[in-house]
C-alpha cells in the first residue's frame, strides 16, 4: 500500500465539500438496502474474523512458501474455514488464494493481500498478533488490521450479504489474496502467465477516494566499510550507529555509542535533543562509554511525512562535531550531509523532482544495520512520472561518488532499483466507485488520488485502489501501532457491497 500525497490539502478540499451527497440518487436502490443490512447482521462476526485472520503472523520467512510455513498454512485454513461458513468457493493456488461468489465466466476482480510486514513486539501493549479491541476503544489495533486482513474480512462478509439477499450477478465476484505481496512479486507474476484476470479490477489495499496514479518502489543499497581505528587521536569517538527494522517502515528507534564521552558532551547532545519535536532519547554514561537510545514515531515508507525518523534526527544530534573516521561515523556523516532530515532527497544531489500529480520523490533511510564487515544501509525511495530510471540511476550514483571523494572512502556493494510508477486512465469503474464513496460519506465531487505506495494495480488491467483507509487520515500499515476503527471497518463494510452491487449487479 499505500497512502496518497498532499494528503491534508486533499482532505480540506474534500472537507469543503461536505453537504448532503449530490450523487446520492446515481446508485442502485437495493445499494443503500444491502449495506444497511451487511452491516446490521455481520458486525460481530467481522470482528470476530478479523482476530482469527490477525492471529497468524503471515510474514514472509526465508526458506518457507505459503504452502510449507506453519503460520500460512494455518491462515489458509482460516480462509477456507470462513469461506466454506459464508457460502464462497475458495481455490489454493499455492501463492494465490482465490474466494468467490458466482459462476459467470466474465468477473469483477478484487485484490488484496494476506501477507504481513514484520512486528517488533517490545513496542506494542500486548502482541501483535492478538486482536486488541480494549486498550484504546473504538480502535481494532493489531498486525494486518489496516493492511490487509481487515480489506479481506470486508470483501467476504459483503459478498456474503449480497449473496444472502439472492442478488443476481452478472459478473462472478473474485477476491484475490495474494501471500507475498510485502515481500516478492515474482510468484504472482507467474501465475498470471497461466490465469486470465478480470477485466475490471478493484485493489483493496490504498485508500478513497479512487487510487489512479501510484509511484514505483524503488531503493538504494550500499556497505559503509570498516576502518582502521586512528590510534594517534585523542577524544571521543562514534563507535555505533544503527537502526531501522525493515525496509518499507520509517524508522521508530535507532541507536549510537560513543567512546571517550564525559559529562560535558552528555549535556551538549542533552541540549540539542530538547529542540528535536516528535523525538525522545535515552543517554547512559557508564565510565567513558555513553550508550544512546532514539525514539521517533514509525510510519508506512510511502508517507514519510507521517514518522519521524528516528535514524535521520540521531544523525542530525550527532553533527555537533566531527568524529573520527570510523564505520559508525561515517555512516552518521553520510545520514547527514545526503538526507539531513528533509523527506523529498533536497540534499542528494540533483535526484530530488515532483509531479504536478503524483506528488514529489521521497527517500527515507529505513534500515542501517552495523555488522563486522561494514554498516548496510537501505534507502526507500518513491519515485512519480517524470525522470527516467537511467536518469535516476546516474544523479544517484554520482551524488554517492561525491560524498566517497569528500570522504576518502570506498562504498561496498552498492545497488539500485527504480520501480516503475504507474498512471490508470480511463478505467470504466472509476466513476461508479466515486458516486459509492460520495453517497456514503457525504463527500461532494470527490477526485482521484496519486498515493506513495506500490500496490498489485500495476499487475492487473483497468485495476483502480478503493480503501480501505480514508483520505487525509494517517495510515498505520507498517508502524507499531496498526489499527482500523471499528467505525472505518463497518463503513468499509457499506461500501464494498455497494460497489459489487454496482460493478457485478444484474444490470451492472
């Protein structure tokens, strides 16, 4: 996923429009009727569903497939057990998971996605993987409530309703669950070789109004060195730098040690943390050791502008002097002089440039990983139209080679991918899915989005994201404190069954 650009000046715009729905006669009668009931008869059972789906941690895992790991294998059987309850056929196709309701052999394709991101239990109230409906109320906080599982409760239990009130389908509805969307495509890609898609594809993994624009996935990696200790200096010295959990969450915690440190620097760095906002540090001296712990707020790597990155102020306290050369420091000096705290890649080089739609470039770095043989370190980056991959490649690159010249150092290992960003126009959906989005949120005109993230659109004909998180509201897929509200997750709920209704309905 994910979420959208420019967000708050999106929702002020639509938040001007507020006023009874201008497209509330455009939908189908039974539409309103059929969402009322959904959500009347299969609120419980939702919930319910959603903590059984939630309770399996779904994340990808080196050596294991869909089919061998334990905690997927458990989720299929959920899956099958819920589908074989609500009435809907069910395939295992290893990766893919098809759910369906209807036999016409021309199809209204939903998309989404079972598969997880990591979770890091230390920072969340109990695990993760236990649907917490308690601790903050109204909330369903848990891994995957947000992004998916919560989009494929919803596809399920709509399809239910229509299917309990004998709705005839002109088109068959197919939920498509995805098992490895975080983490390799490659698989889907594959069996789509062999499968024929639907031609009209909804992907429940975004955000409302319609996604029709969303930026390629792209990252930079590189190995800062070790280095040969300078024994001839005097003073303190960065011995550790770190932090970041995986590659597509900004990062909530970092890290850094430094030896030779007295009281003094501690109240230096102690001075320049309280002007940090949104940061909270730790600081141990133990002798002349002084161990330091950053807090900052996790966030999906497509909306960076909703973290605070706890790697890029760390290195930000750190730039109160110059250290001596060491692997740590230059890692901290790199963070520094070619990201700063900026979001857009202002400092790295000429690579920075926004589309007047999609929204600018964003890079963030989300994973610096000290080791013995050097400190890895993995840039995000979200890339609109506008620059070619090649283009890209040679303003990054030579920014790397600038840095490595003033520095007196080599890089290792360093690689880079530029994903492909893409635009859908003229989908045929897309004007039914914003008259079901203006008429059950009172929204006047909503417009189309451009968002951050890279969904499974990209794979699929005329695909277009609706939901399952509202504009200008934060998402939370990917951060340590992934919730949907009760209230979204109903309304979501009215909505997927409305546009099945509108898309795959007798007359659709």
């Amino acid at each position: 996923m994910k979420s959208s650009l420019f967000r708050p000046m999106q929702l002020a715009a639509l938040l001007a429009g507020l006023a009874l729905p201008s497209l509330a006669n455009a939908l189908t009668p039974i539409a309103d009727t059929y969402a009322d009931y959904a959500v009347k008869t299969y609120d419980k059972a939702m919930v319910d569903s959603l903590a059984r789906l939630v309770s399996f941690n779904t994340q990808a895992k080196d050596g294991l497939t869909p089919s061998t790991n334990p905690e997927f294998l458990g989720f299929k059987d959920a899956l099958q057990a819920l589908s074989e309850q609500l009435g809907l056929d069910y395939q295992d196709h290893g990766y893919v998971i098809l759910i369906g309701l209807g036999q016409s052999s021309d199809k209204l394709g939903v998309i989404t996605h079972g598969d997880v991101q990591p979770a890091d239990p230390k920072l969340w109230a109990q695990s993760p993987y236990l649907l917490d409906t308690h601790s903050e109320p109204g909330k369903l906080i848990g891994r995957g409530t947000e992004d998916d599982k919560g989009a494929i409760v919803t596809a399920m239990y709509a399809m239910k309703a229509i299917k309990d009130k004998g709705l005839e389908l002109n088109k068959r509805i197919e939920l498509m669950v995805y098992l490895a969307e975080e983490s390799d495509w490659d698989p889907l890609k594959h069996f789509l070789t062999g499968f024929t898609p639907a031609n009209i594809n909804i992907t429940i993994d975004a955000e409302y109004p319609v996604v029709t624009a969303e930026k390629g996935w792209s990252k930079i990696n590189f190995r800062v060195p070790p280095q040969q200790p300078d024994t001839q200096r005097q003073g303190a010295s960065l011995t550790e730098f770190g932090g970041g959990y995986f590659g597509s969450q900004i990062p909530q915690q970092a890290r850094a040690t430094i030896q030779g440190a007295d009281a003094a620097l501690v109240a230096r760095l102690k001075a320049l943390a309280a002007k940090q906002a949104g940061m909270h540090y730790g600081f141990e001296l133990t002798g002349d050791s002084l161990s330091i712990a950053a807090d900052g707020k996790a966030a999906h790597s497509s909306t960076p502008e909703d973290g605070v990155n706890a790697v890029t102020h760390l290195a930000e306290l750190l730039a109160l002097q110059i250290w001596p050369k060491t692997q740590a420091s230059l890692t901290q000096n790199f963070i520094h002089q070619l990201v700063g705290l900026g979001l857009y890649a202002e400092k790295f080089g000429e690579l920075a440039y926004s589309d007047s739609f999609m929204g600018p470039l964003t890079l963030a770095p989300t994973v610096v990983k000290q080791t013995p043989a050097g400190t890895e370190v993995t840039l995000n980056l979200r890339r609109p139209r506008g620059k070619a991959p090649a283009l890209l490649d040679s303003q990054a690159l030579q920014a790397l080679a600038h840095w490595q010249a003033e520095q007196g150092v080599r890089l290792e290992a360093v690689e880079t991918y530029w994903g492909e960003p893409m635009v859908m126009e003229d989908a045929p959906q897309q004007q039914a899915l914003l008259e079901v989005f203006a008429h059950f949120t009172g929204i006047k005109d909503p417009q189309p989005v451009a968002i951050g993230g890279s969904t499974n659109s990209k794979l699929f004909p005329n695909a277009l994201s609706f939901g399952p998180a509202m504009p200008g509201v934060e998402y939370t897929g990917h951060t340590e404190h992934e919730f949907i509200t009760h209230e979204q997750f109903m309304l979501n709920l009215k909505m997927y069954t409305a546009a099945f209704i509108e898309l795959a309905g007798k007359g659709a």
